[in-house]
C-alpha cells in the first residue's frame, strides 16, 4: 500500500503535502504583517487567527499594528513610528532595528536590540533584556481585548498583578540607566483597548500606583522600588541566591512531596478581587459600587415579603428532603416557561418549549454550552465584545469555538448598532450569537425594541441560532413581561433557541441556585431527543438540583395573588435602582462634573459603563474609599440617598468641572 498523504489546507483554501512549505506560506500570507506603511486603519489579528503560532512583523512604517490572540514568539523588526500591540505571548518578543515606536507587550521574555526612541507598556513577568539601546521608557501594560485573559490563562501567564521584572541593560552594567527610564506618569496614554473598550484582564494601572507586591515571591520590582533605587545611588539589591518556599517556612522542616507540584495558581477574579478590598476597608462611610445584588436604600441585602412569606408556607407544609427529577420541579418547570414566554406563546401552544431547572443562570448557562458542544460542535458562538466575564470562560470551559461582535460605540457608553449588525451579518450559517436579554452586563446598553426586530432579521436571514442570557427579567422596566420583550419576539418568529434563566435577581434568591434553561425547537417531535440529551448532560454535571428556592418560585408564580405581590416588589427594587440612576444624573450636573452624563439615564439594569476612567477609579479608591470596577461599570444597587451626593462631589473634585 502507498504511504499514507497528509495535505495540509490553508484559510484561503491552498493545499500542501510538504509540511515545512505549507508553514512557509502561513508565515508569509497569515502569521506576520511585513511592510505595511500607512495604513489608515489599524491592522488586526483577532482571537483565532494566529492560535499559538509563531509571528513576525518586519519593515513597517507609520501603522498601527495589534496582535489579539496567543503566540508562540514574536519578531519585530525594522519598524519606525508604528504602535504595536502584542495580547498574549507565551515566550519571547524580540524587538530589533526599530525606532519612534509605541509597544503594549504581553509576553515572558522582551528582548530589545538597536532599538530607539519608543515607550513599551510592559506587562509582568516580562524580564527585559535591552543590548545597544536607548531612549527607551517603560510603563505598566495598560489596556486589553475581550479573550485576553482567556489567552493568557491558556498561556499560564498569571492575571493577579501588573510589575515587571528588573531591566537588564547588557551595556550598562554599573546600572546607570543611562539607556531607559520610566515613562512619567503625566504622559501614560489612556489605556488602549483595540477592540473597544472591556474588563481588562491585566488589572489596569492608574498613574503613580505601582507599588512593590510584598506578597511576591521572585525578583519582580515596581516603579516605585525602581525609583527608590536609583535615588539610592546604588544598584538594588540582588535577589537572595534561592528564594526559600513558603511552605518550608511555614511547617519549617522538610517539603512533604505532592502530586500537586505543578498547580498553577489561579488568578483571583477581578471583580470579587476588588470587592473584597471593598470588604477589607473598614471606613464607616466607604462606598461599594461593585456589587452584582440589590441592596435596599439603607445599603443592606433584601429579602421580599413574598418570598418570606413562601418561606413561611413551605415549612408549614413538612416536606420531604426526596430528589428532585430529572427535569426538575415539575411546577417550577412549567411557571417559569410562561413567565418568560407568556401566557399566549404559540411555541409553548404547540408543544415546541422544553424546560428544565438548573442551578440558577450560571449552571443554566453552562448546560446549555455543554449541549451546544455536544450537539453543535463546529458552531462559531459569537458574544459581545463586552460582555459578562463568566460568557468567555464558560464557553472555553466547553471548548465551545468564541468569537465577539462589536457592542458598544466609540464614546464606550452606548450601542454600536451598525457594527453589531455588521459583525453579526458576517457570521457564518450555524453560528451561536449569544444576546443578553435586558439589562446588559456590564454596560446597562441594550438594543431598542425596533433595533432588536433588525437584529432578529439578520439571525433569520443568516440562519443563526440565538441564545438568550436572561438573568435580570423585570429588573429594567419592573414588569416581567415587558422585560421579555426580545426572547418572545424570536420565539414568535418562530426561531428555535436556548433561553438561560436566573432568578437570583428577580427574586432575590442569589444563594438558593434557583434557574432555568429552555429549549424552543422547530418541531414538537424534537423535544424528545433534546430533553433526552439535556437530562443526559444535567445527570453528569450534578445529577438533579436543589428544591428549595424552586418551591419557593412555585409557590409565588402558580398562585395570581402571591404572583402580583411579586410583581409590585420586583418593581419596587427596578424602581429604586432607576431612582438612583436620575438621582445620580442631577447631582453630576449639579455638581457640574466634568464630561456628559446623558449615558447614565439612557442605560438600563443594575449597572452602568459609566465612563470613568480607570486612574480616575483608582483615585476614587484610595482617596474617597469607593469601589467600582475599572472599567468604570457601577451597580447602581449601591447606590443610596446617603452616597449619591458624595460620590458626585468626589468625581468633581478628581475629573475636574466645567463652567
Ligand atoms: C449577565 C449575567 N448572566 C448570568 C448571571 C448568573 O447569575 P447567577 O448564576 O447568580 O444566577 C449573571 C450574574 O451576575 C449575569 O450578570
């Protein structure tokens, strides 16, 4: 028998048997940008294109150039006034022969020859090796793209701080620093976001806030250590010849061995990370705008009367403790289908809606990209390019394929309309556009009833499959039913589609897990095989879920009296978070704070992209004690009649005011 032929194929549909030429065409037609001059507009490689692969830039002029994926190693060479953004490289940056240029660098190893007149936003752990160099400044990474922090998790580049090791000039060895400084901190550029801006994965750094982390082990300085160095006069100290491990000095005696060796330490979550200092900081009047649930106007957790009074009804009744089935309580099941389809859904008329509980929007979320990779395994699933942290991770969890769609505008606070459609029209058949329902997270942008009927076009027209995130029904507008408003016109369309339901919000019931997940399918006769497969796929993740907040949700929605006291309390918390969005509104204004504010009352939900920038929220931070998220987002919950006004003033004073 002849030996086997292996043809590679390459994106743009050439064939090669021999391997090594097939990589030669890569490099040159897909892994590199090589004399690009001019260009008007950036060139960019998203997340997918280069996966891992080695890259080479190489004789370009006055272009922006941004890399957003994993690399394996990257050579830049001969280039003059070009930025260039490197997102996620696994090993070494070799920069060479290049002058007047602005680099944002993720990688281990950045190694600089003949290189002139450029400033690089370095991100940790990058050891930094310049040889016959000069001119050169240095500053913090600041910025990013929606994967990044997938990517660089992938790549085991840690995500917990922003420092950098030392600078070894390899012609400097008194240490003058004669070749490089810091870049001052009145000419860091805002952070640079290619794709719009969204949660930086690398926490951003506000000017001057670099600091030394006692917490650290290895030989990693911070600006501020490397200044008082050079103050100084003297080389810093070096390094103790091994650093002893932290677990010998703790039991001091011998490192028992461990299978766990090589466990990598996973990167504390950004936003719990900064709610935690929230937590930490015990001033009485601290402000704490990163919470993701409602607070009531005294600042404190609520439970609603219904549900208290569910509560009470439920330990009258003396249940059981019995295993839920597989599809979970069976009238859980059935009221949450209306309370997201409504009473007069054709799809649910016509047997078309298959329900099962879940553990809450998470759990639901992530049943759903389980059957998504099971069922629909070369789909593409497209998320906003800002979206809520946990969309990313879960679909990389699954190995489900991810891309973005633009969402929002250049102001950063509103909806790019035209190019969310753009992107989404460009989708190949088949692919998985994931929508949030209402009150996008973290933006508070959501599309406008007329603007969703565009966007269920273009889901029909391209043949996409819509899947619904619906995790703060009757949180925008205080009616349910009107917050259902996208979900009930595609499934009056007739689409079939996955619909991840929470009720943490809604009902308050974050810690019950109370959620569910429904299935709208083409014809009545599939929701036996696709029940079969989610029950299937339920049954390996956590077998059945818990009752008790599902009684609780059963026993309010299943009777018109308890369902419309839910409603009036639901909309009491809508109404007190959209309270506070205007309040918020007058007293920017009335404070005069520098900027336009109109965005704050046109978002909608729990949050709002405020626009804040990020050395603005570290100021607010350290010198007022309020918390929010660095990309500006505020959970409006926080707010309360008592912190408004010093929140308003504190902005004035850091952003400045205008006449
Ligand atoms: C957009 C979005 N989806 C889903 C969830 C999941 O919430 P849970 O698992 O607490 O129901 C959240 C929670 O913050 C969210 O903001």
């Amino acid at each position: 028998m002849p030996p086997k032929v292996f043809t590679y194929k390459t994106p743009d549909g050439k064939e090669f048997t021999s391997k090594a030429e097939y990589r030669d065409y890569m490099m040159a037609n897909f892994f590199s940008f090589k004399e690009k001059k001019n260009e008007p507009n950036p060139l960019m490689k998203v997340p997918g294109d280069i996966d891992g692969q080695v890259f080479d830039i190489a004789d370009c002029e006055n272009s922006t150039l941004v890399v957003m994926d994993k690399t394996e190693q990257v050579q830049i060479d001969n280039c003059k006034n070009c930025r260039i953004f490197i997102g996620a490289c696994s090993s070494s940056i070799f920069a060479r022969n290049c002058e007047n240029c602005v680099f944002y660098t993720v990688c281990r190893q950045l190694r600089l020859r003949e290189v002139t007149q450029s400033t690089f936003y370095i991100y940790s752990q990058a050891e930094v090796h310049i040889e016959f160099s000069n001119t050169l400044k240095f500053a913090p990474f600041n910025g990013g793209y929606p994967m990044q922090g997938t990517h660089m998790q992938q790549l085991s580049l840690p995500l917990d701080h922003n420092l950098w090791y030392d600078i070894f000039d390899h012609n400097d060895q008194a240490k003058t620093r004669v070749n490089w400084s810091l870049l001052p901190v009145e000419e860091y550029e805002q952070p640079w976001f290619p794709m719009g801006v969204c949660e930086p994965a690398i926490k951003l750094t506000a000017v001057g806030s670099v600091q030394r982390d006692d917490g650290q082990v290895g030989q990693s300085f911070g600006v501020d250590q490397m200044i008082a160095d050079s103050k100084k006069n003297t080389p810093p100290a070096l390094p103790p010849a091994s650093i002893p491990s932290p677990i010998a000095k703790k039991v001091n005696e011998v490192v028992q061995p461990s299978f766990f060796n090589s466990v990598p330490l996973e990167p504390p979550n950004s936003i719990l990370g900064v709610a935690l200092e929230c937590k930490k900081d015990t001033f009485a009047n601290k402000i704490d705008l990163t919470i993701g649930a409602y607070r009531t106007d005294a600042g404190v957790p609520h439970v609603l009367d219904c549900v208290r009074e569910a509560e009470i009804i439920i330990q009258q009744q003396q249940l059981d403790h019995e295993y839920l089935s597989q599809d979970g309580h069976p009238v859980f099941t059935q009221v949450s289908q209306l309370l997201m389809f409504g009473e007069e859904s054709s799809a649910i008329k016509n047997g078309r809606v298959y329900t099962i509980q879940s553990i809450s929007g998470t759990g639901s979320l992530r049943l759903a990209t389980e059957f998504i990779a099971a069922h629909m395994p070369s789909a593409m699933c497209y998320i906003p390019s800002v979206s809520w942290q946990n969309h990313a991770t879960i679909l990389q969890a699954c190995r489900v394929k991810q891309s973005t769609y633009r969402y929002l505008d250049s102001s950063g606070c509103a909806l790019d309309f035209d190019g969310l459609i753009e992107d989404i029209s460009q989708a190949v058949e088949g692919s998985v556009i994931l929508l949030h329902n209402c009150a996008h997270n973290p933006t508070g942008v959501d599309p406008t009833d007329e603007q969703w009927k565009k966007i269920l076009e273009v889901c029909q027209s391209r043949k996409l499959f819509p899947f619904f995130d619906n995790a703060y029904q009757g949180f925008v507008t205080g009616d349910p039913a009107t917050d259902a408003y996208a979900v009930r016109l595609f499934s009056e369309a007739g689409m079939e589609m996955l619909v991840a339901c929470s009720f943490a919000k809604n009902f308050g019931l974050y810690g019950e897990r109370v959620g569910a997940l429904h299935i709208v399918v083409a014809r009545t006769e599939l929701i036996a095989t696709v029940s079969s497969q989610l029950r299937a796929l339920a049954r390996s993740l956590y077998s059945t879920c818990p009752s008790y907040g599902a009684r609780i949700v059963a026993l309010i929605l299943s009777d018109p009296v308890r369902n419309a006291a839910w409603v009036s309390q639901c909309k009491a918390m809508a109404d007190r978070i959209n309270e506070s969005r205007n309040k918020l509104f007058a007293a920017l204004v009335q404070y005069k704070v520098k900027g336009t504010w109109s965005h704050v009352t046109a978002q909608r939900g729990m949050f709002s992209y405020t626009g804040i920038p990020a050395w603005a929220v570290q100021r607010l931070k350290d010198e007022y004690h309020c918390y929010m998220l660095s990309n500006g987002r505020i959970s409006l919950a926080g707010l309360n009649s008592s912190n408004i006004e010093p929140f308003a003033q504190a902005l004035a004073t850091i952003l400045g005011t205008q006449e």
